[in-house]
C-alpha cells in the first residue's frame, strides 16, 4: 500500500458563486508499483483528484494516508510528501525557469537540502534517464522543442526522487511519434526504475496499450476502476459520460453484438487482428 | 456534384518562407526555410485537412493562408488575390478566417456576443447589421445561449465555437482552423469538428483543418501530409493512411481502423481500405463471413 | 488569495443600474469618490452610505460579493485608521505609557476608514456592474477631446479592455505555476524579505514567458481579424444616452444638493 484516501470530499470554489463539489466520497488506494490511468473529461474531478495525492489542495472531509501515516496529521511533512509523490503539470511551461536546462533540474534536488554531492548526483541521473543528452544541458529551456520540454519537466520532478510519479495530461498537444516517446519513457521509469505512475489521460488507446489500472471518474465520483481489459468493457456506460474505449475493443464489441463469436476484450490493434483473423478462418 | 465548375479559392505554386534566427546580439545565425517549395490547391467548398507533427511547417503555412506571413518565393494566391501584395491584405482576411490554437489567447472582448463582433467593428460594418450577423453565426455555432457571458467561464470548446462564430460573422468564404483543436479535451474536440462539418455542408465554406491528430482527418475530402516545409504526401484519407512508411517518417500513425483494416489486408482479407468508422468495418466483416460460410 | 479580486469582475444581472450608459457611472462614481473627501459630518455619511445601499439594492449586486473587493486593501484600511487613531492630537481619552487617544484621532480614523471602504465599495459596484468593454468604452467616449492633444485614447482603451481580459487568465495561471514549483518543493512562505523575493523568481519567469507568448498570440488573432486600429471602426454597442440616463444624471446632481444641504442646514453630529 502506498496511498490510500478514505471518504475523500472536496470543494472548489467555497463562498463563491461557483461552488461546485469536485470530490465526492472518494475511496482508492493506489498500490506500489502500479501503472495507473485516471481518465474522465474536463471538470470529472481527476486534476482534483491528483493534486490531493501530493498535498497541493487540501480535502474538505476525510483522509488520505501515505505509507500508512495521514497526512493531515500536524507532524507530517508535507515537504516529504511532495518529494515522494512528484507531479508534473500539464505545461512543462509553467515550471521551466532556469538559464539552462540543468539549472532547471536541479531546482528541486536543491529544495530538498540534500548534500550538495546528492543533489548534482540526482540532476543529472534524471536528465540521463530522460534521455536528454550533454548538449542540451547548457541550453535555455526555453528554446526546446515541446517533447523536450516536457522531458525536463519530468527530469525536474524525477530529481527529486519520487516513489509515485503522478502526471497530468503529459501528451497533449504533442504529436503521435512525440507521445509514443513520452510513454516509451513512462513505461521504463515504471519497469526499470520501479517508479509507481499515475496519468490522468484522454487517450484510450493509449491507455489500453500502457497502463495496468484504469480509474475513471465523472463528476467527482470513481465510477470504474479496473485493468484496462475489465473497465473497457463497460463501452456503453463510458460513451454515456462522454468517454470512450479504444477503436480495436469498440470493433470487437460491435461484431459481438451482431452475433459473431469473437472474444471481445482486445485491448490492441495486434489482438483484435489475430482474434478476427481467427473468427473469420472458423467455419 | 459539379466539382469541376468548382474554382480554386488556394492555390499555392512552389510557396516558400525563411525566416533568420538571431542571436543576442542580433546577428543573423542560421536561416530557417520553414516552407519548401509547397504546391496546394484547394477547390472551394471542399473540406481539406493539413496533417503534419510538430514544426512540419504546416503551422507556418497557415499564417500565409490568412496573410499573417507572405511568400519568400513562390505565389500564393486566395480566391484570385495575391497575398504578395499589401494592398490585399484585408480582403483576404476577410475571405479566409482564422482560428487559431489557443482559446484564451484570441478571445479579444470580455463578453462572448462583443467578441463575435470584434471582426465586424474593425472592417466598419454598420451597428445594425453588426448585431444581425452576430446573432447569425453565434446561432450557428450553437453559442447564442452564451452570448451576455464571460468568455473565461467557458470550456476549451466553446471558447474555440466563439472563434469560429467570429471567423463566421465576417462572412469568409472559407475558414482555416489552425490546430484548434490541439488543447481541447474529446468532447470539446468533438463540438469544434461537428461545427466545422456542418459549417461546409450547409453553408458550404471551404474548410483548411490543420491537425496532427489522425482520427480528424478521416472526414476530410483531401488531405496533405506535411514534412520538414514540405508536402510530403497527398490524396483522400484512405490514400493517405496506406502510405504506412511516409506517415512513420512524418511522425504520424493511422488511426486504429485504418492500422486493422491494413493488418488485415495484409493477412490476405480481401477489403477495402476507405474505411473509417468501427460500425463500417464490422459491417464489412460481417459480409466477408458470411461469404465463408455461403 | 489573488483571486478575491472583485474589481474588473462583471457580475450579471439585469438591472437598472447594469443598463445604464457607462458614462454615467464613470462621472457618478467620480462624483461620489469626490464627495467622499469633502465632508466631515456624520449627516454626510448617512447621506453617503444610504445612497450606496440604495444604488446597491437597484443593481441586485448581493452585498457579500461587493465586499469581497474589501479584503485587498484590508491592511491599508488598518494601517490608516491606526495612524490617524494615535498620531492625532486633541483631548485625551485613554493613556497607557507613551500611547494616547483621543477623541479627534477616533473620529479621524473612523471617518477614513468609512472613506476608503466606500471608495472601494463604490468603484467596485461600478465595476460590477459594467462590463470592463463599456467601461473602456465609457473612457474612450469621455476622453475623447484629449485626442487633439495626440494622447491614443482608442489604444489605451483597447489596452485597457485587454489587459482587463487577461488578468483573471494570468492570476488562475500564477496558481498554476505556483503549485508547479511548489510541487518541486518550492517554498514561498518562509526566509528574510530578500530570500522571499529571490523565491519568486520560479513563479515569475514562466509568467512573463506566459505572458509574452499570449501578447503575441493575441497581436497575431486580432491582425487575423482585420483589427487596423481605431479608423474606420464601428461599434456593435454605440454609446446613446437614454432617458433613464438623463435621469441618473439627475439623481446625482440631486445627491450633491441632498449631501450639501445635510451637511449644511442638519447640526453638527
């Protein structure tokens, strides 16, 4: 167990004339070394959601426990708490800094008050497992291109060696070979590095293809939460709240409903090939 | 339909655009050609989709449509104006309507139905006529229920709907969406892309659709496939997506059908490969298997 | 937080006041600030403070959202009526070592302190009222004449209406940014003044990237919309004064009368 948030409300906007409950009685546990999606459209409560994992916002109502210790206790340290639960925002924009790349990375190692040995230590292991390379460490962040941006972004996260890496949207706005790039690099923190992650994401197919656990959320509630192969069976109930399943499972489901004997849980491209290949040879 | 009779609204012969990146001091240090040699030409009425990955140019291509940037070489011409010439640039602002990626950053006025009419005060269009046309195109782009609101307590969505009933009211006659749908979320993407269609089915604009994402093209009559300033490939979507090799190089990916309906070509399923949409392809499949079996 | 900010937040409603001509707002709320300052009467507050409520209650502005605009200068409002509270000389009221009052210091500092509060409350439920675009508008109309001294009155109104846009956008946006580092275990609450303004370094550079790069993109949108300036430009909302505008006109000239004649002929409170 990592973390687990018990009876969790939350309210955005008290007093105002937009008070809307963002959060409603959520209970999740989000175990180590998992490969979580958080999926839902825009105000289902996710960015919420992950902002509570790290402290950032607080809930209204009920806990959240990191390692077994709530972390609304007064002894706990928030500032460990945002060390071990690192978050990248949506816009490597809005924490790129620095003059130089490497500068900006080591802004949290340098938060940290760690020995100055450790600090430089981490920087550079995080650029290196990013896979940004020597000859962009003295460039301006600014002047990267978008997918490396959000590399640094996430080398500036990772720096501060996080256990549970969360991460809201990290491929929008990038272009397909960018987001296979950015997943390449999630799915290598996750195996090799043994990082837990959690991504909020629009994209189903990519869900489908990387992620371990799919949470979906629609105004302010879990209403699924399961191995990508369980949850997209729900195709109806995901399209009703403005959702959807990948384009290979919603083939296989539209071929079952009009009679064919196919297995319908494809997750990908390849599986639902091979499972039509199969239908269409039996006699 | 009466294509042929259908004239060019753009046409673009060898269009070319550098631009000189500068140093601190302001020394010229490199100079980028960000368009190379592009041929387009878009029949009015037609629904064209640009397809490039990040920095393909196509971006940049836009700017020229709207003459936001103008040819180092090559011409460019809108609905028979040059866009060398200065002379044409309110015209041609005027026939061809931006929208652009950014919602928040083209939302000019604090209020939707004054930012809709934002296009008309600067070409100086009459008071009356101005809210007529305002209440027209807010009406077609399904916002007219959000006309007294704030454009910041709108989501992505309707904030790019507002753009297009901006780009509407002016009365262009054709509308170029500059990966405005980039930062939206499905069901905003989804809005912007239903308001565009029927924009070209029933009013018939001609609509430039610049994207990377796959699955928005498939609605498209034509598509072009940009690479580092170039074309780099052309034709209907189903033309397009076949060109496997091509698209990977211009760090694009067909959509799933399109990546099945090829898997499945290849295993030696005889199908067509002008299939889109998941019910046509079961449909599709279902015939094949009953032709087993009969 | 940032966000409490009233002033340039419309509230909708439809009102008597949210119809009126902006000019007439803009010179009534001159009107008022002014008359705020020129009294030193409890009459001439009753008269002030019931107008307010009176206006208040026409606009159905509820009060809890006008006094929000409060909370912002709070610590002026505070560090004002402390300063008048002690530093005035007069009759002594209460003594403990070297603090003294007085009887004219807490008049004094009740009296600026009702000022600034009603100058705020004021300005504010004009802003409330009015979209920033008519309030541009408003000024771009009044101060018209001083375009024959060359000042660019329809760009410092377009200047004005954007830069009244893009506040709200840049104050969720420096949250965002702040949450950003924040979540990079930056600390903005503790260190010596100078540590602290070295510390907002990480929130200010991306918000002037920011910034920068929405100008460019706006620059870029209006040229896309045919935006040449103010020549040649017509206006969806043209300003016309109705009757009910001349109306409000005669309401505050009745005001002045109304707060003279307190003031004057009503004994000295």
């Amino acid at each position: 167990m990592s973390i687990l948030l018990r009876n969790v409300n939350y309210t955005y906007g008290k007093g105002s004339s937009e008070e809307k409950q963002a959060l409603k009685n959520i209970n999740l546990e989000i175990h180590k070394n998992e490969f979580t999606a958080i999926v839902g459209h825009t105000g289902s409560g996710k960015s919420t959601l992950i902002q509570l994992l790290n402290g950032l916002e607080k809930a209204d109502s009920g806990e959240i426990l990191f390692h077994g210790k709530n972390i609304y206790d007064k002894d706990f340290s928030m500032k460990m708490l945002r060390s071990k639960v690192g978050l990248v925002f949506q816009y490597p924009e809005h924490q790129l800094f620095e003059a130089t790349v490497v500068k900006d990375v080591a802004f949290g190692p340098n938060n940290m008050e760690w020995e100055p040995l450790k600090a430089e230590l981490s920087t550079f292991g995080a650029l290196k497992d990013v896979g940004i390379g020597e000859e962009l460490f003295d460039v301006s962040p600014l002047a990267l291109s978008g997918g490396q941006k959000r590399r640094v972004a996430i080398a500036g996260v990772l720096a501060v060696e996080p256990e549970i890496l969360v991460l809201d949207e990290p491929m929008a706005g990038l272009d397909p070979a960018g987001r296979k790039e950015i997943f390449d690099l999630l799915k290598k923190l996750h195996s090799e590095r043994k990082i837990t992650i959690i991504m909020v994401s629009h994209s189903m197919e990519d869900v489908a293809e990387y992620a371990s656990r799919v949470i979906v959320m629609n105004q302010g509630e879990v209403v699924l939460d399961g191995e990508p192969r369980k949850v997209f069976r729900y195709e109806k109930e995901l399209k009703q709240i403005g959702l959807g399943v990948p384009q290979a499972t919603s083939l296989m489901h539209c071929l079952a409903a009009q009679g064919a004997g196919v297995k319908e849980d494809c997750l990908t491209v390849q599986e639902s090939v091979s499972e039509i290949l199969k239908w269409l040879k039996r006699v | 339909m009466k294509e042929q009779a259908k004239k060019y609204i753009i046409e673009a012969e060898n269009l070319a655009h550098e631009y000189a990146r500068r140093d601190e001091n302001g020394d010229v240090t490199e100079i980028v050609r960000a368009l190379d040699g592009v041929d387009v030409q878009i029949r009015e009425g037609s629904f064209v989709a640009v397809l490039g990955a990040n920095g393909s140019g196509k971006s940049t291509f836009a700017k020229h449509l709207n003459r936001l940037l103008f040819p180092t070489e090559g011409t460019l011409y809108i609905d028979g104006m040059d866009t060398a010439d200065s002379e044409n640039t309110l015209a041609i602002r005027q026939t061809a309507g931006m929208v652009f990626q950014n919602p928040d950053n083209q939302i000019i006025a604090n209020i939707v139905e004054e930012d809709v009419g934002f296009g008309l005060e600067n070409v100086g269009v009459p008071t009356d006529e101005i809210l007529l046309r305002v209440e027209e195109s807010l009406k077609e782009t399904g916002m007219y229920s959000y006309r007294r609101h704030s454009p910041n307590h709108l989501s992505g969505g309707q904030k790019q709907r507002v753009a297009i009933a901006g780009v509407m009211a002016m009365r262009p006659k054709c509308i170029i969406l500059d990966e405005a749908t980039a930062m939206l979320d499905p069901v905003g993407r989804k809005s912007v892309l239903d308001t565009i269609k029927r924009l070209n089915q029933k009013e018939h604009i001609t609509v430039v659709l610049i994207t990377h994402y796959m699955e928005e093209v498939t609605q498209a009559d034509y598509v072009y496939v940009m690479k580092q300033g170039t074309v780099a490939c052309s034709g209907t979507p189903g033309e397009v997506f076949q060109n496997v090799g091509t698209l990977k190089e211009c760090r694009l990916e067909a959509p799933q059908i399109t990546q099945i309906v090829q898997e499945l070509c290849r295993a030696g399923v005889s199908i067509t490969n002008e299939i889109y949409s998941v019910e046509r392809l079961a449909e599709e499949l279902l015939r094949l298997k009953s032709g087993f079996k009969g | 937080m940032i966000r409490n900010i009233t002033i340039g937040q419309y509230y909708v409603a439809d009102s008597v006041i949210h119809r009126l001509d902006p000019r007439v707002k803009v010179t009534g709320t001159l009107l008022y600030i002014v008359s705020l300052f020129l009294f030193h009467n409890f009459w001439g507050y009753v008269v002030a403070v019931g107008c307010f409520f009176a206006v208040m209650v026409l606009s159905k502005v509820p009060f809890s959202y006008i006094v929000r605009g409060l909370k912002p200068i709070f610590f002026m409002l505070v560090f004002t009526a402390v300063l008048n509270l002690f530093w005035t000389p007069g009759t002594v009221f209460f003594r403990f070592g070297a603090i003294q009052l007085t009887w004219e210091g807490l008049r004094k500092s009740v009296f600026m302190a009702f000022r600034l509060i009603f100058l705020v409350l004021g300005s504010s439920l004009m802003t409330l009222t009015t979209t920033p675009n008519q309030l541009t508008d408003a000024l771009e109309k009044l101060l018209r004449p001083l375009r024959h001294l060359h000042v660019p009155v329809h760009e410092i109104a377009m200047m004005m209406s954007i830069a009244l846009r893009f506040i709200p956008i840049l104050v969720e946006e420096t949250d965002r940014i702040m949450k950003a580092q924040m979540a990079r275990g930056a600390d903005f609450e503790s260190g010596s003044v100078l540590q602290r303004l070295r510390n907002m370094l990480p929130i200010l550079v991306p918000l002037f990237v920011s910034a920068i790069r929405r100008a460019n993109d706006l620059a870029l949108a209006m040229d896309a919309r045919c935006y040449h300036g103010g020549d040649g430009r017509t206006k969806m909302h043209p300003l016309r004064y109705q009757g009910r505008d001349f109306a409000a006109y005669f309401i505050c000239i009745a005001y002045c009368v109304l707060l003279y004649s307190a003031v004057t002929y009503l004994p000295m409170l």
